[in-house]
C-alpha cells in the first residue's frame, strides 16, 4: 500500500527552484516515483549549471521568480498539473538585508513569488484536486540575527502556508510546508565549507550531522501522496532534531 502511494506515474509536478539544492532533489524524487516533472530556474538553459545540479529527464523552464509580471504571464507546456512544489529562495549575507534594497529582493524572492505562483497555478491544482508544497525554514521559527529579510521571508512563508491550506481547502487542493534545518546546499555553504562552523553547527543538532537535500525530497513526496490526505496547512519541522 505504501509503494502504491508514492507512485506518482502518471502525475505533472512543477518544482520552482527545482534547478539546484532541495527543489533539485525533490525533482529527481519526483520523477524517480513516475512522474513528469518540470522545474524552474534561473540560468538560461540546464547546460548553464555544473555539477551541483542533475537535471537530466526534467523539463527546464528558465524563470526569475523576482519577475511577478513574467510568473503571472506563464503559459505552461503542460496541460494539468498535480504538484507544485516551491522551493525558491536567496540569502543576502554581510548585512546587506538590513538596507531597504536588500530586504525587499529576499522579500519580493522568498516570499511575494510564492503566492504569485501559487495563485498562477491555482485552477490547474483545483482541477487535479491537487497538493502545493511551500518549502520556508526552521528560520521561521527563531531569530536569524544577520538576516532579517530572510527571516521575514520564512515566518511569512509559514503563514502563507496556513492561510492558503484554508482557503483553498474546498476546491480540493492540500497545501501543506517543510521548514528545513540546516541541509547542505549551495545556500549554506558559509557554514558547511568554515570547518569551525560546521562543528559548532553539528554540535548544536542531535541528530550530530547536516541534513541532506533528498531527506527533505521525501518529506515532499509524503505530503503529496494519499498518506498525507488528511495533514492541512501544516510546516513540517526537518531539522534532524535542532529546534528542540
């Protein structure tokens, strides 16, 4: 029973930030459960990307996000669509989100394009009875001294996640969140690449080692599927144990 819900043959997901990191890792998730998985990211094509990203049977769309005329304007290739995963996100380090210009880029990024998207696509996910997914942060939940846009941008992602699973609850589509802890991504590299920070950090979680970005992809692929039909605007903490 469990291996029939987490097959997604015959599924279209969308992964908005699917190029790199966790949205990368959910995607191939995604596909490797049998579905036609599509993915947004910023460079122009998947030749633009190294190593860090395997973008191979994904179908790439170039997209800023930031751009929420272009996100409103989207006409998709495809023709349903069940899961929309969103993954997107940006950092500004060395104080730069405590100027207006700074703060209001990780806001307009991290936060005002989640509910472009999210509205953009929300008839498609009506139509299917569809889920969306809104990946934040454990940052949601705690101060982040040096980064108040990115702060801002997760707690607000949090609530969004509340209000949209309310609203849309009766045209059927499930919204529901993951706030990750510390995973290796190119977002964290300020601490997984300083080895005093990485120690100091793996200290400080329970569970004594970094998250990977496929134990967040299976948080993902749970909530989409029929085991988590009844979890409603809910933000899963995967922090491998850090908040508590």
């Amino acid at each position: 029973m469990m291996t029939d819900s987490l097959n997604f043959a015959g599924k279209t997901v969308l992964v908005i930030g699917g190029s790199s990191g966790i949205g990368n890792a959910t995607a191939q998730a995604f596909r490797a459960a049998g579905a036609e998985v599509h993915v947004w990211g910023t460079r122009a094509s998947p030749a633009d990307y190294g190593g860090d990203s395997n973008l191979e049977g994904l179908h790439y769309t170039q997209m800023d996000v930031g751009d929420i005329a272009a996100v409103e304007a989207y006409s998709p290739p495809f023709k349903k669509l069940d899961v929309l995963v969103q993954s997107q996100g940006m950092v500004l380090y060395k104080r730069q989100e405590f100027a207006m210009a700074g703060f209001a880029k990780v806001l307009n990024v991290n936060l005002t394009s989640l509910m472009a998207a999210a509205t953009r696509f929300h008839d498609m996910l009506a139509a299917s009875k569809g889920a969306m997914i809104i990946v934040s942060s454990t940052a949601a939940f705690h101060a982040t001294k040096g980064n108040p846009g990115y702060n801002a941008s997760k707690a607000g992602a949090a609530g969004l996640t509340r209000t949209l699973a309310q609203a849309w609850a009766s045209d059927g589509i499930r919204v529901n969140g993951i706030a990750p802890g510390f995973i290796t991504t190119k977002m964290t590299t300020v601490t997984t690449e300083n080895p005093a920070r990485r120690a100091a950090t793996e200290e400080s979680i329970p569970l004594g080692r970094i998250g990977e970005p496929c134990e967040i992809a299976g948080v993902a692929l749970f909530l989409a599927s029929p085991l988590a039909s009844y979890i409603l605007g809910q933000t899963l903490i995967v922090d491998g144990g850090l908040l508590l």
